[in-house]
C-alpha cells in the first residue's frame, strides 16, 4: 500500500508540469497576452516565477522624476521668472530650433526640468559674456537708461565725456560705433530723439547686481 501510495504521488509531481507544458504549446497564441501579465504560478507547495517583479509593482515609487520636481523646479522656476519674458522667450526660441523640439511637443518632467535648466544656463553665459566685453561707461550709460530715457543730444554729450577723458581709445571709436554694441546687443534702442533701454538691457543690470559685478569698469 505504501508503495501504490509513493507511486500516486511520484505521478502526481511528474504528471502537473506535463500537462501545463501540453496546455501551453497547444494554446500559446491565445495565452501569450495572458501569460505576459503572470507574474507567479503556484501549485501546492511549489512556487514559478514567470517574470521578475518590477519594483514599480511592488513598491510605487515616485523615484528620481518625483525629486527633481521637488527639488529643482521651485528653483528654476524662480530664476526664469528672474528676467523678463521677452529675454526668457529669445533664449527659449533659439533652444527649440538648436535642439529640434517645439513646444506643441510634451515634454515629460525631466525634460521639462532640463529644457529651463538650459534656458537660464544660456542666459547666465550670454550675459556673462557681454559683461566681459563691455566697457565701464557703456554700464553706467544704460543705469541712466534705467533710470529714465534720455535724448540723443544727452547721450552725445555723455559720449564726448569719456572721449575727453580717454582720447587715444576714443580718437577711432566714433559715437555710432560707441553705440552700436549696445544696440547689437539689443540692450538699447532708439526711439525717434531719445535714446531708452530694452528689457534685455534691464536683466542685464539685474544680472550684474544679482552676481555681485562692479560696473566701475575701465573706459
């Protein structure tokens, strides 16, 4: 009898596994979506995994995605904020054609974070840039612009100051030519006789006071 009953169970452990193969093979078109989605067969005491668990099944985990919405967008939320949006949208549209992308696109939060965290890093070097380049007096000539506009004759005379004090760089470097690196820079603009400054020219000086920058420059 113990025998009969050792043979029932033998049969009972080999035949299972057999008979789930056949049933497999024979319907795999029509289960291959279903078993896609098993994750765990369990018969009697024995377990089959039939795919490891992802951690998202197990645990739903916000992960990196989560923290840098957390984290990082507040931040860089503030500092495109920082400057106007004409500024921010000359630099957004020449990242959108640089990199392919528009903004009828979604981007996902990473992308997202990444897509303004390139905006103001752009921003930074541009105006880190001209202020490399810019001479002492053209920085005190746009705080006067940011203070009010002023007329062409107001700015000739301004010019003529510093060609006095300066006559050796000044005798080649006209009043246009004086000008025209602001202008290029669409830091000013001239409007009919007077002369104002651009909202670029405006986050130019915000640039400079929020990075500590003496405008006290040579020239």
């Amino acid at each position: 009898m113990e025998i009969f009953d050792f043979i029932i169970k033998l049969l009972d452990i080999i035949t299972w596994p057999f008979i789930i193969f056949v049933i497999l093979f024979l319907f795999k078109d029509s289960l291959r979506g279903l078993i896609d989605r098993i994750k765990k067969i369990n018969y009697k005491d024995t377990t089959i995994l039939t795919r490891m668990v992802n951690q998202k099944d197990k645990n739903e985990n916000p992960g990196i995605d989560e923290e840098i919405k957390n984290t990082n967008n507040e931040k860089i939320h503030e500092l495109k904020t920082f400057y106007s949006e004409k500024t921010v949208k000359k630099f957004e549209d020449t990242l959108q054609e640089e990199i392919g992308i528009s903004k009828k696109k979604n981007l996902n939060r990473v992308s997202k974070y990444l897509y303004n965290y390139s905006i103001i890093k752009n921003i930074t070097a541009y105006f880190k840039n001209i202020y490399n380049k810019i001479y002492g007096s053209q920085i005190r000539l746009l705080n006067k612009l940011n203070n009010k506009k002023q007329p062409v004759g107001k700015v000739k005379e301004f010019y003529k100051k510093m060609k006095n004090k300066y006559p050796q760089i000044y005798s080649s470097y006209s009043f246009d030519k004086y000008l025209n690196y602001l202008k290029s820079e669409q830091l000013i603009k001239r409007n009919k006789e007077n002369f104002q400054i651009t909202d670029r020219g405006k986050d130019f000086i915000k640039f400079m006071e929020k990075k500590d920058l003496p405008a006290n420059k040579p020239l």
